[in-house]
C-alpha cells in the first residue's frame, strides 16, 4: 500500500542572510519535484517542455502517476514517446485539470475535462480515474493541489485502420486454451473483412506456447493466460525476439453451486483450498452453519490451463504451498472429480446441492440459467471487480509478438491491429459473445500505443 508517508514534502524556508524573509510561494513543479516516488513524471514534464505551466499562476489539478506506474509502459513506448513530443504532451496535459479540485470534487464528478481536451472518467466507488486508483490525496501548492495515482491515464491513441488485403501470406498462433475461442473469433471476423491467407490457431498451452514462440520461432503470436516469465523473455531474447504485449481481455474464474444450494454464498481462497484438497469432506466443517453434508467438488483437468491457474492462484495461495505440492495435493482429494470436459463439471455441480465447481466465467455465463457463482473473499466476479482487479481470480489475457515480426510481416501487423481495435466488441455475457470481460480504456490505448512503438522501432 502506498503510504502517505512518502507523500510528505519537505521544502525549507530559503532564509535570507541577515533578513528574516522566507521564500512560500511552493509550486505544483515544486511538489512534483520533492518527491522520491514521482521522479519519472517530472522528468517527462521536463522533456515535454511543461515546467512553466506547473510554474504558473493559474490554478491547476494534477494527476500524479507513480514511478512504478511507468515502469508498465515499455521501453520500446518511453522510445515512442521521446520521439514523438506532441504525443507526450497529449499524454501529460491528459493528467492535468483547470482549476483546483479538491478529492471530494473529483469524486463528486463523473468526468473530468482535462487540459488535453478529452474527458477523464471517474468512478467514486472504487476510487478511480479511468483505470488508475487513486492512492494519495489533496497535496496542497500555491498554484494547485495534487493527487497521486497508481496509473497512468492515456487519452485516445489512434492507430491507421487495419489492412485485411495487404497480404496473402499466414499469419501463426499458438498456445493459451483460454485465450484460443478469442483469437478464432478474431480470425473470424478478420478473414470476413477479406483477408485470405489464412490464420492457424494452435491450442497447446501458455507455457508450450511462449517455447514454440521465443525458444523454436514457430509461431508469429503466442496466445497467453499469464504475462510473460522473465526466463521467458530471456529466451525470446537469446533468439533476436523482443516481445511485445498486448492485454486483450480479463477472465474471471467462476466458482460455482447449484442453484438448489441456497446455504453458500461466499468463501475464502483458504475454504477453497481446504475443499478441492479434501482437507474437509463436508460443509459443516468450512463453517458450522452449514449443512452436515459431504462435499462433491469438480474441477477441470491437469491438462487444463484453468486448472493450473486454480492451483496457483487458490492452493498454493491458500494454504501456502509450493506448485508441485499444490497440484499433488488437489490431483490426490478423494471428493474432487476431474474432467476435460467442462459440459461434465456443469451437470455434476447442477445435479448436486452439495457440490460445487469452478470453470472461466465464459462457460458459465453459457450456464448461468443452472448454476450459481459464489463471492470470493467478499467480492462478486463480474465486468467491474475483474477488471480492476478486486475479484481475487481475476486473470489478465494477453497475446504477444514483436517488432521485427510484425515489421517484416505484415499480415501479422495488421491482424494484431485488427484484433486489439475490434476486440472490445467481441466480450462481454450477451449471447453471441465471448463471455471474458474487457480490459478498460487506459489498456486498450495501451495496446495502440505498444502497436505504433513496434511498427516504428529499429
């Protein structure tokens, strides 16, 4: 947690010799300036030539995005930035407001006009602007006041439309399971915009798949349910690859009972950990209020992605357990069932009070008319908690190229620009989409901006 410790500017009076005269006039620049954590953002203004305005008289708010809130862009987009100084600006003033707000302004408003000219949305209720928290507030300046974000805020970015006919040659993928019903769609929907040299889509797994991407250079994008390892960017590396990223969906893993089950309505990861291990058998020992029944658990198999998400992110979590260890102890639970087939866990969870299982949200929401998903630690899954993170299985969805790829490919190119412009459209519980969630507004002028950093690199 950002603590607000280090928020603490410490500016001394400049005395004058022989006078008891003191300098108070402290600037936004000044604030900016003082703090340890905030450097990368002064140095951007200063690059970006902005110094006189946070001078000023006029009375500004600030949005202040921490170091490691930079630390998210690339290497490769900081590059873009330095060379493209009108983009920069966009992005700085995008921070700034006219007029001094206090935190109950801001969250008193559903959006906020910025310097550069677009709105900025605000959501009281998790404390945010678009997709940045707001972490430390009210730093008070002579000409304005400051609030510190955990983010940084990007207006639109705009990339050239995507060119379905600029090729004939195909375009490889492979890896994530989970990541695989979105790429088909995408395929889908590019070949009907005419593009015609064809697109594989391989489904062998995340980590199988950033080996045939980085290690075995088979593959043009590596479809993923994790981020990248640094082992596996050092692989990539040692064979001329850089990757770039693109964050193209969020998953929510949904725990789920039968809508019969009218007693379970939240658990923790530990509960969960102790059910699908069989280190308790019936409900009364997750919590005496609940029934003396025994515990029928289903989960998808070892082969699955979704599984070894569960394992890490529930198991080894929960009780504190190294990978091997957790995945033994969930395979060994005498209660759990496992299947490949989710249509198997759905009946199995259905048909049973006491059962319960787990699944992406995309089959539930397929589902939803026969089961019930529960709260984790308190928080519901849906579009808002997995998108911000606050639903503790919550799971970002990537896929992942390079620059030297996408420059001298152009097929792939234009069939990432394609995707990460259209990909919005395709999410969400409706009938008809793919039921993982969007990533929000900052993410998706992300993706461009990672896109047109690729397409200019050297």
């Amino acid at each position: 947690m950002y603590r607000r410790s280090l928020l603490i500017v410490v500016l001394p009076l400049l005395l004058i010799v022989g006078g008891a005269r003191a300098q108070t006039r402290v600037t936004l620049m000044d604030v900016l300036s003082s703090n340890a954590e905030l450097t990368t953002l002064v140095s951007l203004i200063e690059q970006a030539d902005l110094t006189a305005a946070l001078e000023g008289d006029t009375d500004l708010t600030v949005f202040a995005p921490v170091d490691s809130a930079f630390s998210e862009l690339s290497p490769a987009v900081l590059d873009y930035l330095a060379a493209n100084p009108d983009l920069l600006t966009r992005i700085l003033t995008y921070h700034v407001v006219p007029g001094r707000l206090s935190s109950a302004d801001v969250l008193a408003a559903s959006a906020l006009a910025t310097l550069e000219g677009e709105d900025a949305l605000i959501n009281a209720e998790l404390g945010r602007i678009n997709g940045a928290t707001i972490i430390d507030t009210d730093i008070e300046a002579a000409n304005g006041i400051i609030h510190v974000i955990d983010g940084v805020i990007l207006p639109t970015i705009t990339i050239p439309s995507a060119d379905a006919l600029s090729s004939l040659d195909t375009v490889l993928t492979g890896g994530s399971s989970t990541v695989l019903p979105l790429t088909e769609r995408m395929r889908d929907l590019f070949e009907r915009e005419g593009f015609a040299g064809g697109i594989t889509v391989d489904e062998n797994g995340t980590t199988v798949g950033f080996e045939r991407f980085c290690v075995n250079g088979e593959t043009d994008i590596s479809n993923a349910s994790r981020p990248i390892r640094p082992a596996e960017v050092e692989a990539c590396r040692a064979n001329g690859i850089e990757p770039v990223e693109f964050f193209v969906a969020v998953d929510t893993l949904a725990v789920t009972v039968s809508r019969e089950n009218d007693f379970v309505q939240d658990l923790t990861r530990e509960q969960l950990a102790q059910i699908f291990t069989g280190a308790v058998t019936t409900w009364d020992q997750v919590d005496p209020a609940y029934p003396a029944e025994p515990i029928r658990a289903y989960s998808p198999g070892a082969d699955s992605g979704t599984f070894n998400y569960f394992v890490e992110a529930v198991v080894e979590a929960g009780l504190d357990l190294d990978t091997a260890d957790a995945e033994t102890a969930l395979l060994s639970s005498p209660n759990v069932q496992l299947s490949e087939d989710d249509n198997v866990l759905v009946q199995g969870v259905e048909n049973n009070p006491f059962a319960i299982g787990y699944f992406g949200f995309a089959y539930y929401a397929l589902n939803q008319d026969r089961l019930r998903t529960l709260a984790i630690e308190g928080v519901e899954p849906n579009e808002v908690t997995g998108e911000s993170g606050s639903y503790p299985l919550a799971r970002p969805l990537f896929i992942y190229s390079s620059g030297t790829i996408m420059q001298t490919k152009p097929q792939v190119a234009q069939f990432i620009n394609f995707y990460i412009t259209n990909v919005e459209n395709q999410l969400g519980v409706e009938a008809g989409q793919i039921g993982y969630f969007p990533v929000n507004r900052d993410i998706l002028n992300l993706d461009r901006l990672e896109w047109l950093a690729a397409m200019a690199g050297s």
